[in-house]
C-alpha cells in the first residue's frame, strides 16, 4: 500500500483536496479513513462517497461546502438489517426503494476535512498530520 503524506504546498487546502480526493476518484467504490470527531475522539469510518437524495438537510449549521458528507456503510448495513427484520423478508430493489433510500439518508455522516487524520483510497493511505 502506498503511503502519502498531505503537503498543503503541494495538494492545496485540505478542504478542497478531501472534496476532489473523495468524489473524483472513489467512482462510488469503498473509502475509508480516520477523522478527529467534535468531542476530541477519533472515528474511524467505512464509506462510499455522498449521493444525491441522501442528505436530509437536518443538521447544525455548518455550511456544508466546509464539510466532507459520505454514506456510513457500518450504518447503512445495521439500518438495512433493521428494515428487513421489520418486514420480515429481504429487501427488494424494486419493490422497496423507498425503505432503502430512507436507509440512506439515516447513513448520511459528514466531517470537516480539517480533522482529517487518513484517508485510504483506491489503495493509497493519505496520512494528514
């Protein structure tokens, strides 16, 4: 795995650079990474990049443009899961699009790229601090 050590001279502001790195090059593949939460712990999360539809615009008032959104997939399985037990059956594309979008917006999550510790796409780790 290569390891690449962000340098704002050479990426940029960090906030720009997370924004690009996610939405350009996952293509809707798995990215995972760690990021410092507002309380001082670090999370380490498992997610694909933001999709249209999923953000429910119910959050603080930060602005998202300085925050980096992605889909949790921890999350979105475990609310998956719940929706099939309720049910009591699988889960169908076409005949319950409506329970997996509401799924997904449950699994929305987003940090400020500031706190970025990692980032691990496509096979590279981008170490922040």
């Amino acid at each position: 795995m290569k390891v690449t050590h962000y340098n704002k001279a050479i990426f940029g502001d960090v906030g720009s650079f997370a924004h690009t790195m996610i939405q350009e090059t996952t293509h809707g593949k798995i990215f995972s990474g760690k990021f410092i939460k507002s309380d001082g712990s670090v999370r380490v999360f498992n997610g694909r990049a933001y999709a249209d539809g999923s953000v429910k615009g119910t959050g603080g008032s930060v602005s998202v443009t300085k925050m980096v959104p992605y889909i949790d997939n921890e999350v979105l399985i475990k609310n998956l899961k719940n929706a099939s037990n309720e049910l009591g059956r699988k889960l169908s594309k076409e005949e319950d699009a409506d329970i997996i979008a509401k799924c997904r917006q449950k699994s929305w999550r987003s940090f400020k790229p500031e706190n970025l510790l990692e980032l691990n796409i496509n096979g590279e780790t981008i170490k922040f601090q």
